[in-house]
C-alpha cells in the first residue's frame, strides 16, 4: 500500500474565507500515484475548518450570515475564551464546519458527488494556516 503526505500552507488576508482547495487536492493525488483508496483532507488549526460543499457564491454568503448567527465575532467580551486573542467565535464556527473530509479515491480520481468541492473555511485569518492532506491506497 502507498501512503502519501503533504502539507497546504495558506495565509488568508481576511479574518473570514471560504476558499476551494479541490485542485490542489487533486495535484496532491496525482502526485500520490494512488488509483485506489482514500485522501484525507485535515485542518491542523483550531480555527480553520475543511468541509465538502458546493462552490456557489450566493450559498458562501448564507453560510457567513448563519455562522454570525450561531457565533457572532462582536462583542468579543461575551465570551469566557476571549482575552489574548479575540478569536472565540472561530473556533466555534470550526466546531459547526467540521476539521476534515474523507474523499474515497477511485480510478485515480476524487469520488465526490457531482457538485461537491473541497473547501478550506479561514475562521481567524491573517496567519499562516496548514491543511493535512494524506492519501492511502494503491
């Protein structure tokens, strides 16, 4: 079995993005060489989130409108995390989106429905950030 690993680096100007990383992951697979099996897609930052979904502007926007609604950024002082950082609303908006994706892997290709997408969702921006990506399989 071939195992491969690789790290995605990002730096989001914003605080907040949703930026589709699909084509990446599909480099990463093909330089994987696997034809069979599974990738893993990870957010290694508590306030940075991967999640399938599709890549439709106006969905983007709903979902910033209902994630403020679940954990809106301001006042920073209505939450007990805040104090060096004023960044509690991210890792609750990572909690809600979720730390990673399981793509299965066939014929070479990423399984994925026929609109689905692989995004990566910046919560706490204007840092460097890495997504995991590790593809088993043969």
């Amino acid at each position: 079995m071939k195992s491969f690993r690789k790290e995605l680096w990002f730096e989001v100007p914003a605080r907040r993005a949703l930026l589709n990383i699909t084509p990446q992951i599909e480099a990463c697979l093909r330089e994987s060489g696997v034809r069979e099996g599974l990738a893993l897609v990870n957010a290694m930052h508590i306030t940075a989130s991967v999640f399938i979904n599709d890549d439709e502007r106006g969905l983007h926007a709903d979902f910033e409108k209902w994630l403020e609604k679940l954990a809106p950024e301001k006042p920073h002082a209505q939450y007990a995390h805040n104090g060096a950082e004023d960044n509690a609303d991210a890792h609750l908006k990572r909690t809600i989106m979720g730390r990673e994706v399981v793509v299965a892997v066939t014929q070479g290709g990423l399984d994925l429905g026929p609109w689905e997408q692989i995004f990566y969702g910046e919560f706490d921006g204007r840092r460097r950030k890495r997504v995991l990506v590790k593809i088993i399989g043969e």
